[in-house]
C-alpha cells in the first residue's frame, strides 16, 4: 500500500516532535494495523514514514523493529517491512500462547485478587451483559469490555511483565478479531465463561481459574480461525 500525500494511510497526524519518537510511531502503526487500515502484505517503506510522521528514517525503523518482535510486521534488511499475514495454524498457535499465559494469569489472580477483584469483574459482567441485550450494532462496545474483563484479571496477577506479555500477544489476534464470537447467540457464552472464572477467582480456587479462562481463550480462538476461513480478514470482518 503506498503512502500518499494527499490521505495520509494512519490518518492526519501532527508532525512528530524529537520527544515523540519511535514509541509513538510505533503505537500508530500497531493501531492502524489492528483496526484494519493497514491490511496484511501491505508494505512499509521507511522514507515515506518518515515523511508522512515529519521525523527522520531512526525512530521508524527502530518502531519497525519492535513491531516485528510483537509479530505485526514482518521483513527484514533484504526486503522492504509489511504488515504481516498469518494462517489458520499460526493463529491457532498463537491463541494457545495467549491461552497459557492467561491461565497462569488468572491462577495468580484468583490467589492475590480474591473477592475484591471479583467484585470488579461482577461489575465488568453486568456491564457485557447489558450491552449483549441490547439492540443495534454494540459489537465494538463488547469487545472493549472484554478487553475490559481480560485486563483486570492480568493485573489482578500481581505481574506486571506477565501483563505485557499477554499485551503484545493479544496485538496478533485483535487484527483477527472474532467478531462471530460476538453474535448474538456466543454472546451468552461469553458471559457465561467470564461469570464462571469471576466465581472460582471469588472462591480463590487457582485451578478451577486457570482451568476455565484457558478454555476460553482456546473456544475463542477456534470461533476466530474459523470465522477467518483461513484467509486474511477484510476491514468488515477485522
């Protein structure tokens, strides 16, 4: 995808002063990525970054690097960097990484958070649950609220490194995203999953935590790949 002057690809941005450097660029380029402006095999050339972001060619290519060790961005010094694909496999894989280091996550949480935690997790229900039956388009609200939901419990670990890394590997499939997850019909299993891990994290049962918030982030998995088709997803279905 080429970068024009006339629109730019990220949207109209503010030239980049020297104190907003490669962590800002790097949080553009990941966001028009997730949010399916950029689409997977579109290139990322240096000099029209650059130019588009007002900086000079270093701080881009040292986001380009930290893009590519978050997988969103793939190429190296003999090719120009793109937006990275992935197939159906790969996405399985990936989601079985989050699904480990979630369930860790929450086993931690439920021992450290216990009934306080719970207690924000109620509330993130109650907030799904009014919106899942609620007319019209709420699917971006939902989706928020499970990051919402997924977010307490990795601080509720007491980890703060674990909470990046559930971070960056979250990145990959929120380009996925599984909005058949979000029909009208697997809402109720969204919710009830999270109504189930909020009460064994309120019982401080670590196993029955860990065990049930791995499930669901398999079962959400398999809903993604397969809504995928196993082919790239377009900006409707991102």
């Amino acid at each position: 995808m080429s970068i024009r002057d006339d629109r730019p690809f990220l949207g109209e941005q503010p030239a980049l002063s020297t104190q907003r450097t490669s962590g800002v660029i790097v949080r553009l380029i990941r966001d028009a990525i997730v949010q399916g402006r950029l689409q997977p095999g579109d290139p990322l050339f240096e000099a029209e970054l650059a130019r588009e972001f007002g900086t000079s060619r270093t701080p881009v290519r040292e986001a380009l690097i930290q893009l590519r060790q978050e997988g969103l961005v793939e190429g190296g010094a003999n090719r120009p960097a793109s937006v990275r694909s992935y197939t159906a496999a790969e996405l399985h894989d990936i989601y079985g990484i989050r699904a480990a280091l979630e369930g860790f996550a929450a086993s931690r949480a439920a021992i450290r958070g216990g009934a306080p935690l719970a207690r924000e997790l109620d509330a993130s229900n109650d907030r799904f649950h009014a919106l899942a039956v609620r007319d019209g388009d709420v699917v971006d609200a939902l989706v928020r609220e499970n990051l919402t939901f997924h977010g307490l419990i990795a601080e509720g670990a007491g980890i703060p490194r674990l909470g990046e890394m559930i971070d960056q590997v979250m990145a990959i499939p929120r380009r996925y995203r599984a909005y058949a997850a979000y029909t009208v019909e697997a809402r109720v299993t969204v919710e009830a999953d999270h109504r189930a891990v909020t009460d064994a994290i309120r019982d401080q049962n670590e196993t029955a935590a860990q065990n049930l918030i791995t499930e669901h982030v398999l079962w959400t998995g398999r809903v993604a790949v397969s809504a995928q088709a196993f082919r790239p997803p377009d900006n409707e279905s991102a």
